[in-house]
C-alpha cells in the first residue's frame, strides 16, 4: 500500500503530517511491518530571481521581462496554425540545446527600451536547489525579489 501526500504546504509541513500518519499506522496493527516515509530530495530546480531594482534602472517592465521569459522556456500554447488541411500547435520555446543546463538561460536576451535587447545575466541570478522528485513545482520558475 501506499499513500502519497500532496499539498500547497511547505515541506517541513508535509513531512510532520506524514509522520502523525505513520504514527497512527503503527499504532493500528494493522500493518506487518512499520510504515516507511519516503522522500526524496533529488529532483534539480532552478529560480530565475529578477532583481527589481536593476529591471526599472534599465527602464524594464516586470510584465515585459516575464512574458518574454514565459515565451522562451515556458513552453505554452499560444495559437494555431494550419499547414495543408492540417492543425498544428504553436509552442514558442528556446530549442532543447539552448536550456539543456540553467547557465545556459544567463544568454537568454529579453526585450528592453526601444526593441533593445538586455541579457537575462545582468538582471537576474539562477539559483538552483534541489525539491522532493514527486513534486508538482515546474523545473524553471520565475520569481522577483
């Protein structure tokens, strides 16, 4: 048997009412052996935190940097086409080789005043970290501080 607990909680959180479940689990009898609480922390993550400071000096938008973020790894559907009776999803996205690894974002080149380009790395730090594998978080996010 097994149970998967899944919450907006924090960890720590999630962890201690995984351990009243255990306990309780223990207590009943029931089971042959004790109850195992497995989590693992080796699913990678990286935040892509926007220094907002450094955005409005540059004469950014928040709005701006973070749609053009969302276009580069976010990988959502924006529209259809059709191409010979046919179809098909338009999903802007970096190719695979551009974002194989979070320093390869620092490159990524958002727009600024004019129709300038401003690259990522003078506005922002990646910072990664590691999450449990069965979580939901997405593996880029984008945060500002």
């Amino acid at each position: 048997m097994e149970v998967v607990l899944a919450s907006t909680a924090e960890t720590q959180e999630i962890l201690g009412f995984a351990k009243q479940l255990q306990e309780k689990a223990a207590k009943s009898g029931l089971f042959a052996f004790p109850p195992l609480i497995d989590v693992k922390y080796d699913q990678p993550q990286s935040e892509i935190e926007l220094d907002r400071e450094k955005v409005a000096a540059m004469g950014l938008s928040l709005q701006a940097v973070g749609q053009d973020l969302a276009a580069a790894v976010g990988g959502n559907f924006v529209n259809r086409f059709s191409v010979g009776g046919r179809s098909y999803k338009v999903i802007p996205q970096l190719l695979r080789t551009d974002r194989l690894n979070p320093d390869q974002l620092k490159d990524v080149h958002v727009t600024g005043p004019g129709g300038t380009l401003v690259a990522l790395s003078s506005i922002a730090t990646i910072r990664d970290h590691v999450t449990p594998a069965r979580s939901t978080a997405s593996s880029s996010s984008t945060r500002s501080s």
